[in-house]
C-alpha cells in the first residue's frame, strides 16, 4: 500500500452501519407486518379484539423485559455473536407465526420474535459506540434508525398487496428468509471493533479513535455500576422520553389500520399504504434527525443544546399535530397532519440513541437497554389499552386526545436530560 493510499481512510464503517441498518430494517419488516395483517389473521382464527390486541402486544412483553439481559449478552459475548443469535431467532419466530394454528403458537412466537429483537438494538448500539466517530455518531443512530422504517414501510405496503393475492400465513413464512440469509452474510464480514478488522487501515482506525479509547476500556469487563446508573437522575428523564414515544410509535404500528378502517371507512389494503405513508414520515425524520443533532453539536459544542433542545421542540410539535388532526374531518388533511407529526418525533430518536453513548460511556449496552426496556413496557401495554379504551368508550377518536398528551409529556421529559453527566467507572476499578 502506498503512502497516499494509506492516509486515506478506508470505508469499512460504512460497511459495518449498512449491515445494522439491514439487520434493523428486517427486524421492523417483520414485527410491523402484524399490525396490517391483524383484520385477516383474527377473522381466520376467530380471535376477539382483546385477543388480538394481546398477541401484538406479546411481543413487547418479552421486548421490553429481555433488553437488559440482550445487552449484557452482547456486552460479555461481544457484538457479533449477540447480533447472529438475535436474527436467527427472529427469523425462526416470524416462520412460527406463518404456521401457528391458532392463538397459543401465535403468542408463542411474538414472545420469541420480542426477545431476539430485545437483544438486537443494544447490541446495534454497542456496535455503533465501537465504529462511528464522535461527530457522526448522531447520524450513525439515525441511518440505523432509518432502517426500522425503511422495514416498517416496506411491511405496511408488501403485507398489503401481498395478502390480497396470497395466504398470510405464506407472507410471513417469506418475511422469516431474510433473516437467515443475513446472518450467514455478518457471520463471514463483521468484527467487533476496528481493531479486529484486518480491512482497516490506520487511518480510518485513527478516525475512529476517540470512541476507541472508550472500547479499550469496554474490554477489561468492568464491573457494571448499577446504582450510579440507576440514581442517574437524567437517565430516568431520558426513560420517560423513551416510554412516552413508546407508546405513541406503538398506536401507530399496530392498532392504527385498524383504527383508519373504523374512523375513516378505508380498505384492509388502503389503511395499509396510509400506515405506510405515516411510516414515510418517520423515515425521513430518523435520517434529518441525526443530520441535525450532529449539527447543532458541531455547530455549538454543546452537547445537551444538541440532544435536549431537539428532543424538546419536536415532541411538542408532534404533540400539536396529533391535536389539530382530531379536529380533522377530511381523511387527506389528517393524515398529512399525523404523518409531519410522527416526522416531527422521528426527530427525537436519534438523540435519544445518541445520549445513552454521552451519558453511558463503557456501558452503553447497560443504559441503552434500560432505556429500551422502559419505552417497550409502554409499548407492550399499549396495544391492550388502546384494546380496553374502545370496548369501554366505543370512540376511537379518543385515542388520538390520549397520544397527544402523551408526547407533550415526553417533551416535558427532555428538559430534565442533562448528557453531560457521564457514568464512570467505581473508583475501586477506574
């Protein structure tokens, strides 16, 4: 290798955020695919509203409770073989739910697909903290956010057309393919760090080095501080974000079509592209939101203006919107309302990825799933009570009331984040 060709940086970071951001885009494929085949799969096995409110909320039970553990599994095992098992897992459960013959298997298989998604996204994290500069570690979570609704649209849309030509239970045995398909594809390309890839040079080891100090120290396997992190006091506001928009993506990814069906009389296939379109929204909003929260660091030095301030503004503008659209009678009209709202709280995520790495510093995985853990308990109750709020009001237009005051409250959250409180290690081991 010539001396030029060394000082420039080889793109393997790249290369690694792309198979993430592949692995979050099937796992959102699969999960969202539920929520627009529910009408179908509960009128073929007679399921009752309650019912089926419960198998999509099932996943989020296992979800939310196995994040911890997921990212202790990839903190001690490392990344890669975290992430292969994870996928693996995901794909035989999304098979399961093609052949499940009634509601037991059903539940059975969203608690199996919960907990190896549980263990993904802290692993994807980690493994974001590893290869992504400082200064576009922001960007890095909102690419891999991306992909989730790259995998929640493509659901909306494909589960759609699909299930008016084809069984549905043949739909998810196809959706549990690209799994496999992906692990064989990581198990042959990934390594945990730079330092492990023989693909990288110096100097891309040399861009990347701030986080590599950090990574250094991840490798001596201290021990976890947990009551540092359970009386960070920013951490359980940074919860309390994450649980409001939790529980307000949840509405939108699985009683949602439902909801378009009852309220606005649209089509199984029509509700499906609305959903869609909404997903679109937040698409866009992951991939801006992580281009503006590292802006404004960059632009400021500050890293609370860069993550408080947007999380603050654009909760509360979806917040507003959410409200102006129950006042809505033309369909077209709310749904480009609900669409820039959810694009105004997609970018929120980014930061929200990005200050579990400012404020978890060697133990990223430990805060991330926390964090996780907290927004998918309120997403697992979500469904249930959106479930329970109908068959006690019989309004669905309530619902959107509730999720507006909900996200206004995940604004107030915000305010109290300060990132600049970092974890460190106990004394005894630092």
């Amino acid at each position: 290798m010539t001396h030029s060709e060394e000082s420039q940086p080889t793109t393997v970071r790249y290369q690694v955020l792309a198979l993430l951001t592949l692995s979050s885009a099937i796992a959102y494929l699969t999960r969202s695919a539920v929520s627009v085949a529910e009408s179908t799969i509960r009128d073929d096995l007679g399921l009752s509203l309650v019912q089926s409110g419960t198998v999509m909320g099932m996943f989020f039970w296992s979800y939310a409770l196995l994040q911890i553990p997921g990212g202790w599994l990839a903190y001690e095992k490392g990344a890669k073989y975290a992430l292969i098992l994870f996928m693996v897992c995901g794909a035989a459960a999304t098979f399961c739910i093609g052949i499940a013959p009634g509601l037991w298997l059903l539940l059975l298989a969203q608690l199996v697909m919960g907990a190896a998604q549980a263990g993904l996204f802290p692993a994807a994290c980690y493994s974001i903290s590893h290869w992504a500069p400082v200064t576009r570690r922001a960007f890095a979570c909102g690419v891999f956010t991306m992909g989730m609704q790259v995998g929640a649209v493509a659901a909306s849309i494909l589960t759609a057309e699909l299930i008016e030509d084809i069984d549905w239970r043949l739909v998810f045995v196809i959706y549990s393919i690209p799994g496999f398909i992906w692990a064989v594809v990581f198990w042959n390309s990934f390594h945990n760090s730079p330092q492990d890839d023989p693909n990288v040079n110096s100097a891309e080891r040399r861009l990347i080095q701030p986080l590599e100090n950090a990574s250094e120290s991840r490798m001596q396997k201290k021990s976890v501080p947990w009551m540092k992190i359970l009386q960070h006091r920013g951490i359980w506001f940074l919860c309390g974000q994450q649980v409001c928009r939790g529980a307000g993506y949840m509405f939108f990814a699985s009683w949602f079509p439902t909801f378009l069906q009852e309220t606005r009389n649209v089509s199984v296939k029509e509700s499906g592209y609305l959903q869609a379109l909404v997903f679109s929204g937040t698409l866009v909003g992951c991939l801006c939101g992580g281009w503006l929260t590292d802006w404004l660091l960059n632009r400021t030095g500050n890293l609370r203006l860069s993550r408080s301030l947007v999380g603050t503004t654009f909760l509360m503008a979806c917040s507003l919107l959410i409200l102006a659209a129950w006042f809505v009678e033309s369909t077209t009209v709310a749904m480009g309302l609900l669409t820039l709202g959810v694009f105004f709280a997609a970018l929120a995520g980014p930061c929200a990825f990005s200050a579990t790495m400012d404020i978890g510093g060697d133990y990223v995985p430990q805060v991330f799933g926390l964090m996780n853990m907290t927004g998918n308990l309120a997403a697992a109750a979500c469904p249930v009570f959106v479930g329970y709020l109908f068959r006690v009001t019989t309004n669905w237009g309530l619902v959107l009331l509730v999720f507006a005051a909900i996200y206004a409250l995940g604004a107030a959250s915000w305010l109290f984040v300060d990132v600049g409180e970092k974890i460190h290690p106990d004394k005894s081991e630092a």
